[in-house]
C-alpha cells in the first residue's frame, strides 16, 4: 500500500489514504552518490511503475546483490508481472528465478 498525504496543517490532524496498488509492469533501477568523497557511495535502488512512474518501493544501501534481494521482498505483495532493468549482476537472474520455478 502507497500511503498518500494529503493535507498537512499545524491545527488539524493528519489525514492519511491509503490505495491500494496495483502494478503489471515496473522499472527497477540503482543511482548513487557520494558524502564526502567519492569513495563513501551511497545507493539508492528503487523501483516504479512503469505505466504511472508512480514509486513503488526503494532501499538505501551498498551496491551489493543483497541489497537487490531487499528491493524485491518489499515488491513481492505486489506480484508484478514483467520487470524492467539494466542488468546489472544477479538483478536480472533474480528476477528470472521467479519464472523458471
């Protein structure tokens, strides 16, 4: 579920919607920057649908298979059927292994 704000004001409560999403086809990509000097990377993997390039899920972490894994468990309620990527490493493997079983 996408939770959705849509108001925020110092004298009411929040309100929150929650929708839920529903998702054929997503992009799943990995972008990075540094703190400090180039050699502190940060990564960023996230994943959007790719009819609405609404975000579905995202991590922070190293450019590591393992952190791909966490990427894909936060997708898997979804049941995506087709993936978009770069094929960087394992992320086209692992995404395949859902196919081939």
């Amino acid at each position: 579920m996408n939770p959705l704000f849509q108001t925020f004001d110092q004298g009411k409560p929040l309100e929150v919607r929650l929708e839920q999403v529903c998702c054929e086809e997503a992009e799943v990509d990995e972008q990075w920057s540094f703190v400090g000097n180039k050699s502190n990377q940060r990564w960023l993997w996230h994943a959007v649908d790719h009819k609405t390039n609404t975000v579905l899920a995202y991590v922070f972490g190293k450019r590591k298979d393992i952190v791909f894994k966490e990427l894909k468990a936060l997708l898997s309620p979804l049941n995506i059927g087709r993936y978009y990527t770069d094929d960087w490493g394992l992320m086209s493997v692992i995404l395949m292994l859902r196919y081939m079983k």
